[in-house]
C-alpha cells in the first residue's frame, strides 16, 4: 500500500475481480504471527474444551465455536460434505463486544484486539482509495457505512487435513454480505474466486492480507465494484486455516446506491435498505 498508484490499482481490481491483495499494509510481522499463534492453539484443544465456546443452534447469534455442520452452514456444497471448524466473535464496536465468549485457552483477547485495530485503520484507508476510484470524495464510503459504527466481526476458520478432499469444501460458493472482508491466510493454498466460468486460486503471498470486495460495497457502488465469488477447498495432508474479519455497518442503517452514482443516466441497479435486512434476506435465501 505504498506505492503512489496503490488506489488506482484497487480500484480496477475491485471491478474486475472484486478481489486484491495488499502488501506493506503497516500491520507488524509479529501482530500477525501472534494472531496465527493463539488461533492454531485453540483449534488444537481437546473437542469438549473447544465445546465450552460453542454456539446455541436455536440463536441467531454467531459467536461461538461450531463445527460445520449446522444447516445454513452447509449451503452451495454443490452436493459436497462440508469439512471445517469454524469460531466468531466480534471485536467492535465496543457495545457489541463480549470477552466472555472469547476463549481463555490460549488467551486471545490481546492478539484479536491489537491486530483488529489495525484491521480498522486499513478499512478506512482502503474505503477512502475504492471511494476516489469511483469519483466520490475520500470519505464517502466512510461515513456511508457508518464511520466509527462500523462492526468488526472476527472469524477464524479451521480446515484439518481431508482423506477424500474432492469429496468436501471448507466452505461452498458465496460472496460475502458485509462491506468487505480482510481475511489472513495461513500457508497452506485453497482460497478460489469465479470469474468469466472458472474458478482461479488465489495464490498464497506471504504476509499480505487478502481483500474480498463484499455485497455492501457493490450496492454503493452501483454495481462499478463486484462482489467476490469465492469458495474455500481442503487439503489431503494439512490443515488450512484462515482469520477473516468482515466489515459490516451497523444493523440499523439502510445502504443503497451512492446518489451520485445512480443519476439520470446510471439508474439505481439496487434497492436501498437497512443491513439487518439484507442479512435477514440472504441468510434465509429470500429475494432482496
């Protein structure tokens, strides 16, 4: 994110491919390496230990730890067993944070809340290139989506090694309903996006934060940014893992077109309405 062109570029990949990578993103080696650290800890508990954290299925809150077998889970498999382990918690704003479903073994607090910072610094900076790009002022997406309302909601995905892995995916297709996602890998491969019929990888750079342009970010822009077709697959030999967070607006606020992207000549391609929602709608598979 140094290089003077850096908001131009992610301005045409988030058309094209509504998908970039950032690298020199200012976000410390060992915040990231702490995060893994603590994450790859807790996955590698006994299954009852895990289960303290676990989600109420009959809840519609997230947070928790489940393993994906809940059935809104397993949705697109494209007739496919789900194989993955998964836990949320969200790290802002501050009224929605609750520490007391946060694991204590390893202690994680520390590690989710210093690398989230980061997370929301890029968010702003990332909002204001993606805004310029498409001739808004640098603050537009911002305040659009709710400035310092926004909400940060911290994902940790966890893919251990499959027998038959053309049997099962990490997760089905999808695109993300959120403004959009900051998601860190680990080392092992198999983050794919759809483009043009195919699915392409998403290849593994080390220390770079992967960006999935979101539903959000299509609506504002009118659809001049795509959202990301994505999918996750597994791996015969090793576990992959991977940290999403999904910048979200608050529930209460009602997103549409940007006016001055749904003019006279560019009619509103979208219908604006509040987040909570959209998230009602596409969660239960109902037309928007």
């Amino acid at each position: 994110m140094s290089k003077p062109d850096c908001g131009a570029l992610m301005a045409a990949a988030a058309a094209e491919w509504g998908l970039f990578q950032v690298v020199n993103h200012g976000v410390p080696a060992t915040v990231l390496a702490e995060l893994r650290r603590v994450g790859r800890a807790f996955f590698a508990l006994p299954q009852a230990e895990k289960q303290r954290y676990a989600t109420d299925p009959a809840s519609p809150n997230v947070e928790g730890y489940a393993v994906g077998t809940q059935p809104k889970a397993r949705r697109n498999l494209q007739g496919k067993k789900m194989w993955a382990d998964y836990l949320y918690h969200y790290v802002a704003p501050p009224a929605l944070v609750n520490h007391g479903i946060w694991p204590k073994n390893p202690p994680a607090t520390e590690a989710t809340e210093e690398y989230c910072r980061h997370v929301q610094r890029l968010a702003r900076e990332m909002f204001g290139h993606l805004s310029v790009g498409l001739g808004l002022e640098a603050g537009a997406m911002w305040e659009a989506f709710g400035g310092d309302e926004l909400v940060l909601l911290q994902k940790i995905n966890f893919y251990p090694p499959c027998p038959r892995p053309e049997l099962a995916l990490g997760v089905g297709p999808h695109t993300d309903m959120c403004t959009l996602t900051v998601l860190l890998p680990n080392e092992v491969q198999g983050l794919q996006t759809h483009k043009d019929g195919l699915w392409h990888d998403v290849e593994y750079v080390p220390e770079a934060l992967i960006v999935l342009i979101g539903d959000q970010i299509e609506i504002l822009s009118n659809g001049r940014y795509k959202a990301a077709p994505h999918r996750g697959l597994v791996n015969k030999e090793k576990a992959r893992m991977s940290w999403p967070v999904f910048v979200e607006p608050p529930g209460e606020l009602v997103v549409g077109p940007h006016q001055q992207l749904a003019a006279d000549g560019s009619p509103a391609k979208y219908k604006a309405k509040k987040y909570k929602d959209y998230q009602h709608c596409k969660i239960n598979l109902l037309p928007q």
